[in-house]
C-alpha cells in the first residue's frame, strides 16, 4: 500500500513560518530613518545660523552702546555736527567698525546714531541716542 501524502499545510507537512523582516519592510524603514535624520541636521544647521547671527547683533549693539556713551561724555569729540565720524574697536577677538552721525535738532538737543558692522554696510546694529547740550 503506497501512503499518499497530504498537499495541505497542516497535515503531515507543515510549512515552516519564520519571523522576521521582509525586504520592503526595511527599506521603508531605512527612508523614514533618513528623512528623520535630514530634518534634524536641517534643524540643527539652522540653530548654529541663528546662534552666529543673535552672537552677531550682541556684540555690535554692545559696541554702539560703547561709541555713543563715549560721545556723550566727551571722549569722542564732533569736530562738526554735519559730518560723521568713523572707527575701529576690536572686540571678541574681530573688528568691528563704526559710524558717528550727529544731527543737531535745535539749539540745545542733538541726536546721535552709532552704525555697526564687520564691513563698511554697517547693517549689524544700528543704536540712536538724544542729547540735551547746556
């Protein structure tokens, strides 16, 4: 007697069931991982930018604090009201340059504005103080 063997799974010849990933599966994990992994350098890019930029503004806000407080006490003299005065103040080990304007608004008041830069723009802060002259 010849003994027929069952095609169905589940009788005499189970088929074997293994766990595990699936190519497609890991593939479509290894994309969400790079798109997760671009948008936090991309973040972090963007962080270091706006660090450099806030450092930036500080130091040449500081500056033109300093230039116009000099100008009011007197240590840095307007030879003539309708010119402006320029400089160079190292700090944070970087130049920094700067621009005077004094603008004289009647007999006893006067406007001064402090420009700051890296360059000749100018364009990192600009800081504007009024005097009383008596």
């Amino acid at each position: 007697m010849v003994k027929l063997r069952s095609q169905h799974p589940t009788m005499s010849n189970p088929i074997k069931t293994e766990s595990g990933f699936t190519l497609i599966e890991v593939i479509i994990a290894l994309a969400i991982l790079a798109i997760a992994l671009s948008s936090i350098i991309i973040s972090s890019t963007e962080l270091v930018r706006n660090v450099q930029y806030l450092r930036n503004k500080t130091i040449a806000t500081w500056i033109a604090s300093n230039v116009i407080n000099e100008a009011r006490v007197g240590l840095i003299q307007a030879p003539d009201l309708t010119k402006s005065i320029y400089g160079k103040t190292n700090m944070m080990n970087r130049d920094w340059l700067w621009r005077l304007k004094f603008i004289r608004l009647n007999e006893q008041q006067y406007q001064i504005t402090a420009d700051v830069g890296q360059d000749n723009t100018y364009h990192d802060a600009n800081l504007v103080s009024f005097v009383r002259s008596d």
